[in-house]
C-alpha cells in the first residue's frame, strides 16, 4: 500500500543528503522492510461490519434529502455570484453615464451652453458669473500681452 | 481502481447523488476504517470516526479539485477530523490495544484466516502491533500511517505536517525501523 512513485521519490530526496551509498542502501531497505510488515498487517486488519456502512449510507440520505444540510454550501456559491453581479451592473452604469455625459462646449456650442446656463440663474448669481468670464478674459488679456513682450525682447 | 470512473462518481458526488456517496463509502471505507482502527485502537472510535468523515465529506467534496489525487486528499480530511476528535475530547488515541472482547476480534479475524489457529496467531499478531504502534511518538505514528493506508508521498507529508521533506522521510525511516525492533522484540 505504498505511495505510488514511492521509490523515485525516496531516491530524489536521498541524492540532497550526503550518505555513503551504503548507508543510503540501508535507510531504502529499512523502509521497504518496514512496509512489507505493515502490509503484512494490512491483510489481517478487520473490516467495517456491513451494519456500520448501512448505517452511514442511511445518515448520508438523510443529509441529502434535508435541504438545509445543503445551504452553506449554496449560500458559499451565491454570495460571490451575487457579489460579482453587482459588480457587473455598476460597471454597466457608469459607463452608461460616461457616453451619455452632456459634451463640452465648442466653440459654435458655447454661445447657446451660455444662454442654456445663465437662464437658470438668478441675477445676483449672473453679477457674479459674468464677474468671472470678464476675469478670466482679463488675465487672457495679461497673458497674452506678456507673451508678446517676451517675444519682442527674444 | 479506474480514475475516470472515480472522477465521473466524485463529480455525482458534487451534485449530490446519494448512490455516488455509495459507491465512495464501498471503495474507500475498508482503508479508512483500517487507518481509524489502527490510530485510534478502538472499534468504537474508528466507527464513530469513518461516520462523521463521510457525513463531512456531503460539504467537503464541493471543495475537492481535480487535479489533486482524491485517496491523498480524503486521508488529509480524515487524519484532521481524527486529530479533532481527540482534540475535542481531550484525550490521547488508545492506542495500546484493541477495546472489546476476545471473541469479537476473532470473529472478525475469521472472514480472512482460514484456521482456528492462525485467528489466534493473527489476532496476537494484530494486538502485538497495535502495542508497538502506541510506543512510537505520536507524530510519527501519524505520519506512518498516514503515509501507508492513505499513500501520501513524502512531499504530502510534509506539507501535511508543515515539516520539511527530509524530516518527513527521517521520520519515516525512525518510525518503521522502530516498528520492525520493537515487533522482533516482543516475538523473542
């Protein structure tokens, strides 16, 4: 009743140790003599009673047939299903909000995106818009000038 | 025992079939009885424990991969489960002699020796083992018979053990040598 394969592996292992082949025949030996008695053994061990195999046939039945012995099993299959199936649909919804996200205005778009924009404000929220598109013209404007006086001096 | 055949009945297995559980629990059984009788010494253990294996196997095969050699793989469950129940039970195996009776142990003898005679010698020879075996430290028993009834290879036992190889194998060696003196000892 030896692992299969059992020598090759006994041999692998014995050409990592440093023993004389002598002392490598010997531990090879021991082993096999060793085995040869509990096979020897094995023969005469006693066998399960047929009452004993009927009665766990019985009890495995019984487990079958009773949906919850089952559960934990199918629960530990359905939580990441689950888990994955969220994922999936979240994923889908987000990239469903990407592609159908409002475009940037362009610049024959930004005059109606404008209007679209400041319909909606209040005129103290439009003071203050129309405050910040004119500072940022402004600093276009600053940027620009410096630009060219850096040119002109290169 | 053909491995496509054990394959297709594991996979029943897998989706609950109780006749597939019948045909592991005819194939199997037999070794693992023997490996429970000879860790734990008593019928009554080694009963209770090839029980409890099989009704974990109903959740622990869902588990159980392919490419890995189911015999080595059912033996790993089956020296946890033994380990556990003496664990839980805060006792050491009985492992210096069979329970029961005299007549009970023959009678079982009788469905493989053919004579009075060699019952009796066979069931000395059995009580006698199972003597030698209690004498081994616990961990190398285990690993013996580990390695004989479930034939895990030394890198098995290793991982099993969480020991190197070549202790696995030392301990092997140690284990067997000791059995075969201590079984020539009590012969003398």
């Amino acid at each position: 009743m030896k692992p299969e394969h059992d020598n090759k592996e006994l041999n692998e292992i014995l050409d990592q140790w440093s023993v004389s082949p002598g002392h490598r025949q010997k531990i090879i030996r021991d082993i096999h003599a060793g085995d040869e008695l509990l096979d020897r053994f094995a023969r005469e061990t006693p066998r399960p009673q047929p009452h004993l195999l009927a009665r766990i046939q019985q009890r495995i039945n019984a487990q079958l047939a009773a949906p919850a012995s089952l559960r934990p099993q199918k629960r530990k299959i359905l939580l990441p299903l689950t888990a994955a199936a969220a994922a999936i649909i979240i994923a889908v919804a987000l990239v469903s909000i990407w592609v159908n996200r409002p475009s940037q205005p362009t610049a024959e778009s930004y005059a109606p995106a404008m209007l679209a924009q400041t319909a909606d404000m209040t005129e103290q929220e439009l003071d203050l818009w129309e405050l910040a598109v004119l500072q940022d013209e402004t600093d276009d404007v600053i940027n620009n000038v410096a630009l060219i006086e850096a040119l002109a001096s290169s | 025992m053909e491995q496509k055949l054990l394959a297709k009945m594991i996979r029943r297995c897998q989706k609950g079939q109780s006749e597939a559980f019948a045909w592991l629990l005819q194939q199997f059984g037999p070794d693992l009885y023997a490996y429970f009788l000879r860790t734990s010494g008593s019928r009554t253990d080694a009963e209770d424990l090839l029980q409890d294996l099989f009704v974990k196997l109903l959740l622990k095969i869902s588990q159980y991969k392919h490419e890995y050699r189911f015999k080595n793989w059912l033996f790993r469950v089956a020296a946890n489960l033994a380990r556990d129940h003496f664990r839980n039970r805060g006792r050491q195996p009985a492992v210096q002699s069979f329970d029961g009776d005299w007549l009970e142990r023959s009678r079982h003898l009788a469905q493989t020796a053919p004579s009075p005679v060699q019952q009796l010698q066979n069931s000395e020879l059995l009580d006698q083992l199972q003597q030698v075996l209690g004498q081994l430290p616990q961990q190398q028993r285990e690993i013996i018979l580990l390695r004989h009834y479930g034939g895990l290879s030394f890198q098995q036992l290793a991982e099993h053990f969480d020991i190197p190889v070549n202790t696995a194998l030392a301990q092997v060696h140690r284990g067997l040598k000791k059995l075969r003196r201590l079984m020539s000892e009590n012969e003398t």
